[in-house]
C-alpha cells in the first residue's frame, strides 16, 4: 500500500468555496450502481425506508483560530484537542516564534503560555481562563477555523458563521465540521418526516488534525490524532432496533462512521459510548456498523478518502469521482455529496 494510490488530479475550479443555497439543492451523486446517477440531496428520502435509521453527527463547531502576539511578532493558533478546561493542544504559525513558556497575546484580559511543544508546529496552550470563560472568550476574540482550501482574504465572512455550522450543532467542541450534515436543512428534514425514516444523533468532536496531510510513503504508518465521541444509550438502543429489523444503518459523514466503527472495534457491538477514538480506516477494514454511507468529496492522498475507499471500493469511488469531476460537482466542504453502500465483503 503506497500513498501514491490514493491520488487523483483535482482541478482548483472544482473546489467549493461557498456552499450552494438552500441546502438540498447540491448535488448528490448515486454511486451504489455502476451507473452512476445524479441526483440531489432532496432525493436521499426517495432511497430510503422506515425500516432505515439515519445517523448524524451534532457536534458543534467553535470559533477555535485565534491571533495573537507574542512580543512584536504576530501568531496565529488553530485549537484542535482540548486536554482539560484550560488547556488545548493547537497548531501555531508561525510555529518557530513559540518556544516553551511564552506568552502569547490574544487581547488584553485573553492570553495562554505555551507548556509543551510537539510536532507539525503544534503546541499546546494552558489559558488564563478556563471552562465557560474560555468558551466565551473563543467567542469574542476567535473566528471560524475554515480549512486551507476555502479562502478568505479578507477574513471569514459572516455568513460562514452559519454556513459552517450543521442543522443538528448542538455540543461545542469540535474544530472541524461534519460536513456531509451541511446539507440537511428544514425541507430535507420534513421530506425524511414525511417517509417516516427516523434520525439519530452521536456527537464527534472533529479535529483539525483532519486536515493534516498524510506524509509517509506507506499509509499505514500514519499516526491519527485522537478526537471524543459519544454514543448515547438513546441512539445505541435505536441502532440495535434497527440492526435486529433488518434495517439500514445510514451514517451522514466520515465522522458518524467513525464514531460507530470505534464503538464495534472496542466492544464488538453497539452500545453507550464515551472515548477518545483514533480510529484510521485503511482498505481492508472489516465494517461492522454501518451499511450506508453520505459523505461528501474528499481531498487526494487524505484519510477520508482511504475510508471511502475502504468503504465502498476502490474501483467504485475512482470511477465515481472521474464522473463527479466531468459532470461539474463540488469538492470538499462546501460541495457536493455522493450516496454509497458498504461493498461486499470478500470470502
């Protein structure tokens, strides 16, 4: 297994830099059969039933890039793992500008030292605040942690406030949106209410370290950073409900699958759950949980599209990215989607 196998060429005008409006109306490509279909997201209720079970992800993205100064030199910081109620881990850069026991300068009542260095410029930060004060002042002084494909020159805008958060945020912590729920909005909602197709939350809190590269040659040497999930006994009862019916298990994003995966690797089955999960899902890994999968177009040589590899086949997800790519989809976050079932598993 090489990296070099999870490559594609992606053009910049494929690239999404606003998301399209409303919501359901991006495209969603049917990628179950070997005819690809397009489709839109208003049609996902239409390939569901009752007997189905849609799991979706409501962690709640913060204001988590913060700038800063330590001395005359400015910093930016990207928080991406919590470590207690005033420490985070971060990203820092210019990285080389913060050594051990530095003050960075955030606003006049807001500043962290720095208490221990890492690699890939992080850092981690111990704040003069913690618990809801850190989280108010995150609020005041931070902004949406975008990734590195969306620009925004001047700043992110106002409308990323909302555009980046999903219908079902509800538990702050995440870093990272869970993108693949972006596009669910009130129209999509009452169409899956109308074929009575039930929906269930867990909560993953999505980690910037999603967005770091994959720098070995073979994959499977890649370190994962950790993030936290919860399954609640709520949702676990209704995913054995469904399982025991011969239902669907329909996961809204990478981040849902994962969190399900963790649960079934750690226990063999689906149950309450609470942990730090560093799950990395490479092909040949056997799926336990879930059978389908909505997730939208990921980056080349990422951990997310080794998943949707994985997840569906490697021939199935090329083919069906040449078609998104030659019929005028939008990648990443602020993209399309596509619809696929868990392949087969091989005797």
């Amino acid at each position: 297994m090489k990296l070099d196998d999870f490559d594609y060429q992606l053009p910049a005008k494929a690239i999404a830099h606003k998301p399209v409006s409303p919501r359901h109306q991006a495209k969603l490509l049917d990628m179950r059969q070997q005819n690809m279909q397009d489709k839109h997201i208003i049609d996902l209720p239409l390939y569901l039933n009752s007997n189905d079970l849609i799991i979706v992800n409501n962690t709640k993205v913060i204001p988590a890039r913060l700038k800063g100064k330590r001395g005359e030199a400015g910093i930016s910081v990207t928080l991406h793992q919590q470590i207690s109620s005033d420490q985070w881990r971060a990203f820092a850069k210019p990285a080389k500008k913060l050594r051990l026991n530095d003050m960075v300068i955030f606003a006049p009542d807001f500043a962290a030292r720095v208490t221990a260095i890492g690699d890939d410029g992080q850092r981690e930060l111990q704040f003069n605040c913690s618990g809801g004060d850190l989280v108010m002042a995150l609020h005041t002084y931070g902004t949406m942690p975008l990734p590195p494909y969306i620009p925004r020159p001047d700043g992110v805008d106002a409308d990323d406030k909302h555009d980046y958060q999903t219908l079902f945020a509800r538990h702050e912590g995440a870093v990272a949106a869970p993108t693949a729920g972006l596009h669910f909005d009130e129209t999509l909602m009452d169409a899956l209410a109308a074929r009575h197709i039930p929906i269930k939350e867990v909560t993953l809190h999505v980690g910037a370290g999603t967005f770091l590269p994959v720098k070995a040659d073979d994959p499977r040497h890649h370190i994962m950073h950790s993030e936290w999930g919860e399954i609640s006994a709520e949702t676990a009862a209704a995913i054995n409900s469904c399982r025991h019916r011969g239902g669907r298990i329909v996961a809204i994003g990478t981040t849902s699958l994962r969190l399900l995966e963790s649960c079934w690797r750690d226990h063999g089955d689906i149950r309450p759950y609470q942990a730090e999960t560093d799950l990395f899902i490479l092909p040949g890994y056997q799926f336990g949980v879930v059978d389908m999968l909505m997730t939208n177009f990921h980056l080349p040589r990422s951990t997310l599209l080794m998943l949707v590899f994985a997840f569906a086949g490697e021939d199935r997800v090329r083919h069906g990215y040449q078609h998104a790519l030659s019929h005028g989809y939008r990648f990443f976050s602020y993209g399309d989607a596509c619809l696929m079932e868990r392949q087969h598993d091989k005797s």
